[in-house]
C-alpha cells in the first residue's frame, strides 16, 4: 500500500526540456560550496568601504597589511579545508606551528646548523608529524578531533619543555641575521614585486616615507605562497584523480572502499598536507620576527577550521573548495584588520567570529540538504 | 549459446559449525536473468559475497565460461566480469554524477607525473552511459543525492557494466523503491540482459522477480530448493517455496477475516 503512495509521490523523471536546463544551471551556481564566502567576502569590503573608506585601511599599505594576515591564516585554512573535504579534522595546527618554529631556531642559533637545514628539518619533522596523525586515525579509526586534540597537547607541551631545557627560555631570537645568502629563505623571507612599488611610488600613487621610499615595499612572501595554495589545492581537488579519491573518502568511507578508493593513504597525505602547511606558516612567521616562539600558533587550529567552515566545508566531510577556505580566511583577516580602522573596540572581533561561523554552519546545512535530498 | 557464462556447482559454504551454503548449484547463459529468491537469513548474503570473491566456497567448484576458476579477492572476480552491485551501491551523494561514474577509475589525461583527471571525456561517457538507460541527466556535473532512488540503482548498475562486468549480480536492487522505480531498474535490467549481460538478480520480492526472470532459484536455510523455469512455476508457487510465504497467506486471510483488505 505504502509503496504506491511512494510512487505516486515520486516525481516522473524523463521528459525534461531545456527550461529545467537553466534553471538547474543556476541552482548548480547557488549551490557551489563558496558562493557563501564569496558573498561574505563582499559585505565585508562594502562594509568597510562605507566606515573605513577614508583611513587608509584601503591605501596600498593598508591593504597589504590586512591581505598578509589573511594570507597567513590563508595557507593553514586550506590544508585544513582539503582534510575536511577527506571528512577529517586536525587540531594539531596550532602546535605543529609552534613546534616547527623551535624546529627551525634551534638547530639555526644553538646546533650551528645553516639555517636552510633547519628549515627543511622542520619540514621534514611536519611529514612525521602529518603521518603519525594519519596512520594513528587510519588504523584506530578513533574520531580525528580526538587523536589530534592529544597531539594538540603534546606538540604544544614538548615545544614548550624542549626549548626550555636547551634554551633556559621560551623565545629563540637571532634569526634575522641568517636569512642573508641562504638558498632557501629567501623563498619565505622576500618581498616581491618591488619594483611595482617603486614605480607607484615615485608615481606618487601610494604613501611615501619621509625619505621618499614606497611605505608599502612589496608583496609580502604570505600572500605568494596564499595565492599559490589555493591555485594549487583548487587544481587537485577539481582537476586530479587524488581529488577525487579525497571527495570519495569524505563522503562515504566504505563505498569509496569498494570501488577501490585507497581511503587510507589518501587521508594520510591529507594529515601530512596540514602539518606542513602549518610549518609553511611557521617558516614565513620565524623568519619575518627574526625570533621562535614556543606559544606561536596558538589557537590557529581554531580559526582554520573556521575558515574552512565558512567557505562552505561542511563539518561531515565529502563537500568543500580551496577557493571557499580562501575567501574564508580573507573574511577573517580583513575584519580582524579592518576593526582597527572603525570606531569598535577590538574587543569585538571574536564576536564577529564567533557570529560568521554560526551563519555560515546554518548556510552549509541548507546547501548540503539542498544537495543530498533527493527530489 | 548452449555453454554457460557462469556456473555454480555443489558450492557450499560454513562458518565454523554454522552451515551457510550447502550443495548449491545454479547455471546461468547469456542474455539470461536469474532471480535468487530467499527470506532474510536464507544464505543470499554468503552466496552474493560468493560470487563477488569476498568469500571462498568450502565446497563445490565455479566455472566462468567452462573454465574451473577460483577467486581469490574481489578484484579477482572483477577482472573475470562479474559485477557485483550491493545494495549501499558504493555511490556519494555529495558528489556529482561524472565524479561517482568513474570513482576509484578516473580517465586520465595529460603527460606522465602531470596525468589529470579527464573531466570532459568522464562527462561525456556518463551523460552517455546514462542516457541510454533513458536518465536524461541535465547535467552530469549535478549532485548524486539530487538522483531518485530508481536512478541511483540504475547508476551504479551502468558503473558495474561499463567497467566490463559480464555477468551482473544484483544484491537487493529494488527493495528500498517504489513501484514506479522499482519497475524502471527492472526494465534496465532485462535491457542489459537482452544485450549479452547474465544478471543474477537477488531479492525476497517475488512480484518484482516474476516479471523479468528467466528462471528462479529458491534458497532456504542455506540450501537451494531447486532452479525452476519461468514456464514451470507459478508466482504462488514461488512465494509459497520460499519461507516466509505460508506465514504471508495466513497473514493474508487474518487480515482479511479483520477486514482491513477489501479487493
């Protein structure tokens, strides 16, 4: 009896013409997963347009500064976007950034290593790190969140106690010295496209110093590397087999099993993808300060995932975009920023987070019912 | 014609002291659909994992087109042409039609080290695939999830036959559907079929089994209780053999008696 009533209620499903054609055309737009961040970012700029236009948040200093933040949490968000996308968490971000940096200093100022060695032992150490995440929560199947939050205390504790037991303190400073004719710093210490700001400002198209340099020197190294993560995790996720297989394992573990997914080592690479994206931000950051700080990336992890969320991965895994996480972090950054320029208390800014996130949970929640309902 | 695509001889099958499978044999020819009817707990599970080569069979032999083949995994019985297509159907909801078609398979392009996933011809072979099942998919790049249940069957069937399956078992392919849906997997089914394809089709619904089988083989408490052809066996006759059956007409007259069947 029931089984009639269902396919009655069923919808016939051959038939269409071209109308349905346009209209599941912008249906498909409206439900890409960083519509939602694409949208936000917007009312962000349009917002502090109109309240912060006239300050200089928008001159070409202004913007670099808040873009550099951005950028940082930018690298970060989309490593943990594409974990997410693999239906995992990782809230050893953080730590692994703290840990890279003393993995950087220590060896550079108090074992007399070239500091490029030092950089590819953080490197080095963040693969380990990544697998060891990886391998635990393949082979456990314990829920990542928790497997990750114990790695989140023990990185951050071991950072803490092993810089204090060679070092006597918690900062490594001397740095800045050595990035001078390394091979590889320049890669997270230089500014780029000075020239650019050169011209401009002798131009005078952008704010001088008093001794008539640009006040803004370059595109700082974040937002380089920013730009090329997104390129490059939007060209795996859209454009590989890999990408694929790490959709397939988000979405649905066992089938992706069955059809000869490697579920496994795709979410061991993904785990690996995080930590070293963390170590990428370590690097830009020790190198930038001159100094390691064992509290450095402190919460980091957090507000990741809460990129991530916001440019529309959802907490379930299988859904999600590089581009989304990017907007995501660009959100973040340009109001953690922009609040500096407007008469609001700083205070407010983890509101404002706070707030972003719980939007955008509800948008995804429509969006995946949207997606998974069938008609 | 006269040779079977695949054969079952005398396969049994124990856990342990439980006896899941015993003695049961079936043949199967192309172009032929064989439906395997049985109440829940009957051994169609064993038999289906059987067939996939999750399980080795104890007892008995498999031949595949005369020739005695033992699988020995999965991919094995993958590679002979046997597809088989469970009942979770291996399918992502969140994920667009192209992208399930070719999951785990994906057509690649470009130079070595550098291939990349070939987005338009993956497109193009399940817009295709699909369309000759009669799904006309809008668009291939539309979500799975977006699918009916009927058409989702239907997918993952196409999947199991574009990637060589000869022999097509389907576990359970229209309990979870209406009538309306289920009768479009069914016609798909018996369009395979006329196409070359021997399909074991699995099921304890003998109103979907009836119309499209060739013959029907009953399973019951892990024992087989015989193939019949369509011209030897009558759908009553079918429902009463399998357990379960008896319990449905008495049913049947109870509720009858109660008056809540009025036809």
């Amino acid at each position: 009896m029931s089984e009639k009533a269902k396919s009655i209620a069923s919808k016939k499903s051959s038939g269409q013409d071209e109308r349905l054609q346009n209209v599941s055309k912008l249906k498909l737009l409206l439900n890409r997963p960083e519509l939602g961040a694409l949208g936000g970012a917007i009312l962000v700029f349009i917002f502090f347009g109109i309240v912060a236009g006239d300050t200089g948040m928008f001159s070409a200093y202004g913007m670099l500064n808040f873009l550099d933040v951005s950028a940082n949490l930018g690298i970060i968000a989309i490593a943990a976007a594409m974990l997410m996308i693999g239906g995992e968490f990782d809230l050893s971000i953080g730590s692994m950034i703290g840990f890279a940096g003393i993995c950087i200093a220590i060896p550079a100022i108090y074992w007399g290593w070239p500091l490029w060695i030092s950089i590819v032992f953080a490197f080095a150490m963040a693969v380990l790190v990544g697998y060891f995440n990886g391998i635990l929560v393949v082979r456990t199947g314990l829920p990542s969140f928790i497997v990750t939050l114990a790695m989140l205390f023990i990185l951050r504790g071991a950072t803490l106690a092993i810089t204090r037991l060679i070092t006597g303190r918690t900062q490594v400073p001397g740095l800045r010295v050595l990035i001078e004719n390394d091979p590889i710093a320049w890669m997270f210490a230089t500014d780029t496209f000075k020239w650019l700001f050169t011209w401009l400002g002798s131009m005078n198209l952008i704010a001088l110093r008093t001794d008539g340099t640009p006040l803004a020197t370059g595109i700082p190294p974040s937002v380089i590397w920013f730009i090329a993560a997104t390129l490059f995790a939007t060209w795996i996720l859209m454009k590989t087999r890999y990408g694929n297989w790490i959709f397939a394992s988000g979405g649905d573990k066992n089938g992706a099993t069955n059809v000869g997914v490697p579920v496994g080592r795709v979410k061991i690479s993904l785990f690996i993808g995080t930590a070293v994206a963390a170590t990428i931000f370590a690097t830009i950051q020790v190198l930038d300060a001159g100094s390691a700080d064992t509290m450095r990336g402190n919460l980091k992890e957090l507000e990741a995932i809460a990129a991530a969320v916001v440019g529309g991965c959802l907490l379930t895994g299988g859904y999600g975009s590089a581009i989304g996480a990017a907007f995501g972090a660009l959100i973040f950054g340009t109001v953690s920023m922009g609040i500096f320029y407007t008469d609001v208390d700083t205070d407010w800014f983890k509101v404002f987070l706070g707030a972003m996130m719980l939007i955008a949970v509800v948008f995804n929640n429509y969006v995946r019912r949207r997606v998974t309902e069938s008609k | 014609m006269s040779e079977n695509l695949i054969e079952f001889n005398n396969i049994s099958k124990f856990f342990g002291k439980v006896i899941a499978l015993k003695d049961v044999t079936m043949k199967l020819k192309e172009g032929e659909i064989m439906c395997l009817l049985g109440d829940n707990g009957a051994g169609k599970s064993t038999l289906i994992k059987t067939l996939a080569g999750v399980y080795k069979p104890d007892e008995g032999e498999i031949l595949i087109e005369g020739k005695k083949t033992i699988f020995d995994s999965p991919k094995d019985a993958l590679d002979m042409g046997i597809g088989t297509v469970y009942q979770d159907l291996a399918l992502v909801p969140l994920m667009s039609v192209t992208r399930n078609f070719f999951m785990g398979r994906e057509p690649l392009k470009g130079p070595p080290l550098l291939k990349t996933f070939d987005i338009e011809k993956a497109n193009q072979i399940a817009a295709e695939r699909m369309g000759q099942i009669g799904i006309d998919v809008r668009d291939p790049s539309q979500a799975v999830g977006t699918m009916s249940g009927g058409e989702r069957q239907c997918l993952a069937i196409s999947r199991a036959i574009y990637f060589g399956a000869k022999v097509l078992v389907l576990d359970e392919p229209t309990s979870a559907l209406g009538v309306h849906q289920a009768s479009m997997v069914l016609k798909y089914v018996v369009k395979a079929a006329s196409e070359g394809l021997a399909v074991i089709l699995i099921t304890h619904n003998v109103h979907h089994a009836y119309p499209v089988g060739n013959s029907f083989t009953v399973l019951n408490r892990g024992k087989s209780l015989g193939t019949f052809d369509k011209k030897d066996i009558s759908r009553e006759d079918l429902l009463g053999m399998m357990a379960g059956g008896e319990e449905l007409s008495k049913l049947e007259v109870e509720l009858k008696e109660m008056g809540r069947i009025n036809n």
